[in-house]
C-alpha cells in the first residue's frame, strides 16, 4: 500500500531550523567532527553522503544529543537540544529533560531498535503516552492513524518478529512521527534492508518530505537522495568537503574529493 501522508496528517508540529556552529567531537584521542558548520532551513530535505567513517551518523547523531560535543553547539529553532544556559555556560540537562526535548526531533535507525515485546501499534503509541503527551486513548487513536498512513493498517497488532525489515522500519518511522516532531533525523534507513524492501520504506521517507517536516538524511542511497534531496552535504574525514544542490553535487561537484567519490558511487 502506498503511503499518503499529507501537511494535515498528524506527524509534525511544522518544520524547524537547525543550526551547527564550528562542532567538534572526539572519542578518546580520535577527532570525528572537524569543526563543522551547517544550518537546515525550516522544511528543508538535507542528505548527508560521503564514505563509510566520515562522520555523517556521528552528526546526526549530536543533533538530538545523542552524542554530546567537545566544542561548538547544536540548536533547533534557537534551543540547545540536552543543555540549558545559565549565564555564559551552557550546562547539560538531566537525562528526562533530555528526552522530552527529543520529542521534536525525532530519530529513525539503521537497525529499527523496536520493542519486540509490543505490537506495532503500542510500538508507535509507547513514546506519547511514556512522556503524558497524550492519553493512552489518544495515542492509540493517532498510531493507527500513522500505521494507516505508513501502508500497515492490517498489521497494527503484529509483533516485530511477524514482520519483514522493510514493515518494521515503516513501524519505526510512524513510531518518530507519533511525537510531531520538528526535526526527523534517519540515520541509514535502508542499508539493513533486503534489496527487494528499500523501495517501500524510500516511498515512506518521500512523503514525510512533503509534510513540511525538517529532514536530514544519512544514506548512501545516491539516486534517492537526488531525488528527495533540497541539499546534498558531501562529508569526508570529519569535514563537510562540499555543500550544494543535487544537480551541483551530484552532476557538477566542484571539490576533488567529492569528483573521487561521486564518480565511484554514480
């Protein structure tokens, strides 16, 4: 079934901007993020590419605190996401702060990470109802509103194990939505997929970005990401190498590096 969210299906409070000032990350004495500058307009689609190790899940990663940074800062819409300034420091929030201020940007992984001992139903309905977002009745309502929406409407009470990858990764998608976030972050969706399955979960991501909802996208999907993509961000070792449209990036790129890479991949 094909999926048909629309801007009046109840999956974003509206799109936000995200802003990365001059951040850096480490683990122990290995320097993953060099100084990297990157603003997300509200409602824009920003694909993230570049080799296995260049630092895109680790960015994105950082955007919903996830992964916290040795220097520089991360906003949505003006707030920092797991901190709070107290005169000229910022300090980091308690851990149930942290994860209430994630609830406008939303995170989509690789592996699904659902719950295997709920249905795909409560899977999409646990978060709204874990932070009293909503009434355990209303979030019901809105998961089988968003499991309809994903193409899993016949599948609302089966388990994890009763799917296949493409239908849990739908489950985990709707999941992200039930919170109407802001800022939706997929970090690799498809590369544990089956060939056969990518397309369907693709289809899914391609109607989120019409909803108005902020995207930023990992995937070494290239012809997606021409597809769906505002921007293309082309990162290597750490860095953001080259920044542009897809026809600059992908047709036209300007960096040596990104000619290397988009002449391998394409």
């Amino acid at each position: 079934m094909t999926a048909t969210l629309t801007r009046d299906t109840p999956t974003s409070r509206g799109g936000a901007e995200v802003r990365i000032n001059h951040v850096n990350k480490f683990f122990g004495d290995l320097q993953v993020l060099q100084d990297i500058n990157l603003t997300v307009a509200q409602g824009e689609v920003v694909t993230l590419i570049g080799p296995s190790g260049s630092g895109k899940s680790t960015l994105l990663r950082t955007i919903n605190h996830l992964e916290s940074v040795e220097a520089g800062q991360v906003t949505v819409d003006g707030e920092h996401i797991g901190y709070t300034r107290k005169g000229d420091r910022l300090v980091e929030l308690p851990e149930r702060d942290v994860l209430r201020q994630r609830g406008s940007v939303g995170l989509v992984f690789q592996h699904f990470n659902l719950f295997p001992h709920l249905s795909a139903l409560d899977n999409v309905a646990i978060a709204p109802t874990s932070l009293k977002l909503l009434k355990r009745s209303e979030a019901l309502e809105r998961a089988r509103t968003l499991l309809a929406r994903v193409g899993l409407a016949d599948h609302a009470e089966k388990y994890p194990r009763q799917l296949s990858g493409g239908q849990q990764q739908r489950v985990a998608i709707a999941r992200a939505l039930a919170l109407q976030p802001k800022v939706l972050l997929f970090d690799e969706p498809t590369s544990a997929l089956d060939p056969e399955l990518v397309g369907e979960v693709l289809d899914v991501i391609r109607t989120v970005a019409s909803t108005g909802t902020t995207l930023v996208i990992v995937t070494h999907e290239i012809g997606f990401a021409r597809e769906v993509s505002d921007r293309i961000v082309f990162m290597d070792a750490g860095r953001i190498v080259e920044s542009g449209t897809p026809e600059q990036i992908l047709n036209s790129p300007q960096n040596p590096r990104t000619q290397d890479f988009v002449s391998r991949v394409l």
